[in-house]
C-alpha cells in the first residue's frame, strides 16, 4: 500500500507517545516492549483509527458498547479491541457477538459481570476471554471499581470459577475525574501483591493497567504495564463529559 505523502497528526502524535513510553520505561529499567499501548479511540471516527492501524499499531480501546459495536466491523479483523468502559449484564451477547477480534475487558468489578462473560464467550464458542480487574483507588464514592480489600476475592473467582475467562490483571482510572496520583497507581501496585500471594501467581502474569494521557510516563514508572491513551494519540474529545441528549 502506498505511504500518505504526509503523516496524519494521529500518526505522528502515536510516534512520539511510542517514544515517551520508551524513555520512561529505560529510566525506570524495564522494557518497553512488554508495554502495551491501547490507542483510546472513543468518539473518534473509523478514519482516524485506519489511519492509526495503517502506521501499524493494532491495539485500540472503547469505552462505549454501541460505539465498539459499530466500529468494529468496519475496521480489520487483526486489531486487539479492548473494552475499558462500564460494562452493562444486559450488552455482553451483543459486545461478544459483534466483536470477535474482542482482545481485553479490562473493566470488570463484579461476579455477575464476571459471570455472565464467562457464560456467554461458552456459547458462542470463541476463544478465552482476558479480564481485568477494576479497582477503584481512589476511595471516592463510585460506581465503577472494587474496592482494593475486594480484589483478591473478584479475582479468585474469575481464576476458580470462569472457565472461559482468563484473569489477566487490575486496573484503575484514578480518579473521578479521569485524573489519577501517585497514590493511585501505589495502591493497585499494593492490589497485585496481595491478588499474587493470594493465588500463587508470578507478578508478571498479573498486569497493571493504568495511566492515560496526562501521566502515563509516571505510572510506568510505577510499574504499568499497559497504558490506555486517547487524546495525547487522537485529540481532544468534542462531546461533554457525561451524556449527550
Ligand atoms: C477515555 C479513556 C482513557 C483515555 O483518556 P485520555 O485522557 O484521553 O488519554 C483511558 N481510560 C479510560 C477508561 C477511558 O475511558
């Protein structure tokens, strides 16, 4: 395929993230390969994102079902989609179903979600689901995350009691407002310690997914291992926070 004349500011602005995660993963002696990128594409249009993925890149998140659920299909099979939204009982047939290149959900905090994952990647035959764990760090009232003291007992079960599941790690955003401290990312790294010695799991195979745009080089610092980034790659976001009309 012919190389665009001109690198798009998406491409570009990939580029020099891919660099900063390099360099933050030397100074803090890791390598940044075992690093992973996921390129936050919501509310940006199929262009933007083919654009992204022609320069490459093949990891990309969503945090709306619908939104996955029309992207997608109009995207090439090979892209790792990972959901890192709230995730409702009543959209996991259709996320499944619509999304078969579905790499991660990194978002799951409860057993029923859990439950119902595990049922529905059994019915439909598809490969083992990765799963992570989100926690909530930032001891704000909130709907999204367990607590820290829960994560060990969400975790046992997705390893002892979901086939179909692959328990892969934890999560955080941080907090409320999408911004996360220090104290953010120390806590999930004090949530492995505990989820590893509770199951007699290796720390590498439980992954920290945490850090966005405005500090992901210090929570790889912290010891992330997959950092999820939206407007630093594609721009500002132009719709208000919370819900349109
Ligand atoms: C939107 C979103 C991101 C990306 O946020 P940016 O600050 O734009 O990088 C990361 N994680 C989650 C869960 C998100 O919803």
């Amino acid at each position: 395929m012919a190389a665009p004349a001109m690198e798009g500011a998406a491409v570009s602005a990939l580029r020099s993230v891919l660099h900063r995660v390099r360099a933050a993963a030397e100074r803090s002696g890791r390598v940044s390969d075992h690093i992973r990128v996921v390129a936050v594409s919501k509310t940006k249009p199929v262009s933007l994102i083919r654009d992204v993925y022609d320069s490459g890149h093949r990891c990309f998140g969503e945090n709306y079902v619908q939104e996955l659920i029309d992207k997608a299909p109009q995207l090439p099979e090979d892209i790792e989609w990972h959901f890192v939204g709230h995730l409702q009982s009543n959209k996991v047939k259709s996320l499944l179903a619509a999304v078969p290149n579905l790499a991660m959900v990194q978002t799951v905090d409860n057993e029923k979600i859990a439950n119902h994952l595990d049922r529905f990647v059994a019915s439909i035959g598809r490969r083992p689901l990765n799963v992570l764990v989100q926690v909530n760090t930032s001891g704000e009232a909130s709907k999204s995350g367990v607590e820290p003291s829960d994560c060990v007992e969400l975790a046992r079960h997705l390893k002892l009691s979901c086939p179909n599941l692959v328990f892969s790690g934890l999560m955080t955003i941080g907090m409320k407002d999408y911004t996360s401290t220090p104290e953010n990312f120390k806590v999930l790294s004090n949530c492995r310690a505990n989820v590893c010695s509770a199951l007699g799991i290796s720390e590498e195979q439980c992954e920290l997914s945490m850090g966005m745009s405005g500090d992901f080089e210090q929570a790889i610092e912290m010891g992330s291992t997959s950092v999820r980034i939206g407007s630093t790659i594609f721009g500002p976001r132009e719709y208000p926070k919370k819900q349109e009309h």
